[in-house]
C-alpha cells in the first residue's frame, strides 16, 4: 500500500493565523509610548500586520491635525539595538560631560548641544561597534523585504506622489514607511491654529487618504498573512 497523500488542511491554517492575529491585537494593545499612550487607533491594525509578518515596529503615528506628525508613518527597525554605536562612546560621552562638569542627562539638553556634538564627533572617528555594524545589516534586509512588500501593493495600484507609500532611512539603522509628502512633518496645535479655515479643511482631507493608503496597505498585509 502506498503512501497517503497529505492534504494541508486549509482551514485549519487559517484558524491558527487568526489566533496568532487577535492575540498580537492583544499584545499591541498594552503598548505605549514614553509618556503611556498606547498605539494610535488607526495605525493598530498595520502594527499589528507589520509585526506578524516580520517587520518588528519600534513606533508609530497615526498622523494628527494638532500633535505629532501630520502624516501617518511606522518605525521598523530590528530587535536587540546595541546599547554603543561607536567604539568607545561611553567612555568618551562621560570623559567630555567631566570636563565641562555636567551630567550624562544634561549633555542631552539644547543648551548643551555643541558640547555634546563635541563629544559625538570624537567618538565617531573611532567608527562603529561590530555589534551595531551587524544589527545595521538586519535592519538593511528589514528595508529590503519592506521593499518588496510595497513593489508588489503598487505593482497594479496608481495613486497620487503624496499618498503613495515610501521608506525614509535613518543614519542610526531605523527606517519609517511613511507618506504624506509636504504634509510628512511634525505639527502643533499652535501651528494649526494659524492656518486659515479653507486651510484645515484641506489638510484634514488630505489626512484622510493618507490614513486611507496606510488602512489598504494593511488590508493588503493581512491578505499576505492569511
């Protein structure tokens, strides 16, 4: 007699994608930021994508009218950061905070800033840790499989330059998927109060499809998923 065929059971597979998928929402609910608030409501559901399928977020913005960015974005980067960039940064920080009597805190502070680019560009000659040259590269395939998954979401989807998806890198190894094009930018409640009212209403309009974009780009994820 020959071997039985193994069929996949298909609904079985899915039912464990959606049991890994509503305990992640759980997860992703208890996160915050510095200050205690949790994920903005918006942008839950593509943390939520991001992270099942292997982009670990680091934080997030819904995009607001009168707080943070007006824009929506999500910060990737790769698990267990090394606590030094550069050979010797520890060393150097404190040797240059004991020479003008301050703080390690308060070398953090804008009024002590040419102080602490003083020390920043010391530390940098000696170049960059093994460590965070290797947890570089993670992030550099993060970028490259973030890539991927965008190429394919536009492969037959044409939007507007503002509304269309992109990735912002940083010099430290985190990177941003992001959209909002001149609107991508941080905002106050003071600096919206002085726009005119024609003003808000576009921005709030604008807002809108930007949520939109990053909403379809996690229908898409999801998809992916299950």
């Amino acid at each position: 007699m020959g071997k039985e065929q193994l069929i996949p059971n298909f609904e079985l597979i899915k039912s464990k994608k959606e049991i890994e998928w509503n305990n992640k929402e759980k997860e992703v609910e208890g996160w915050g930021d510095k200050l205690g608030r949790g994920i903005d409501e918006k942008i839950k559901n593509i943390v939520v994508a991001f992270d099942m399928i292997g982009l670990p977020t680091s934080s997030s913005c819904e995009g607001h009218l009168d707080h943070g960015y007006s824009a929506p974005w999500i910060g990737i980067k790769a698990p267990n950061e090394p606590a030094e960039r550069f050979i010797d940064q520890d060393k150097i920080f404190q040797k240059i905070a004991d020479e003008y009597n301050l703080s390690l805190d308060d070398m953090g502070h804008k009024e002590n800033r040419e102080i602490y680019f003083k020390a920043f560009d010391e530390f940098e000659k000696n170049g960059e840790t093994l460590e965070f040259q290797q947890w570089r590269q993670k992030n550099q395939e993060l970028i490259r499989r973030a890539s991927e998954l965008l190429n394919k979401f536009y492969k037959e989807r044409k939007v507007l330059k503002n509304i269309k998806l992109g990735i912002i890198e940083y010099a430290e190894g985190e990177f941003r998927i992001y959209n909002g094009g001149e609107d991508y930018h941080p905002i106050t409640e003071e600096k919206f109060e002085k726009l005119t009212e024609e003003q808000k209403n576009e921005l709030s309009q604008r807002l809108k499809q930007y949520q939109n974009e990053m909403k379809e780009f996690a229908k898409f994820l999801k998809e992916k998923i299950f």
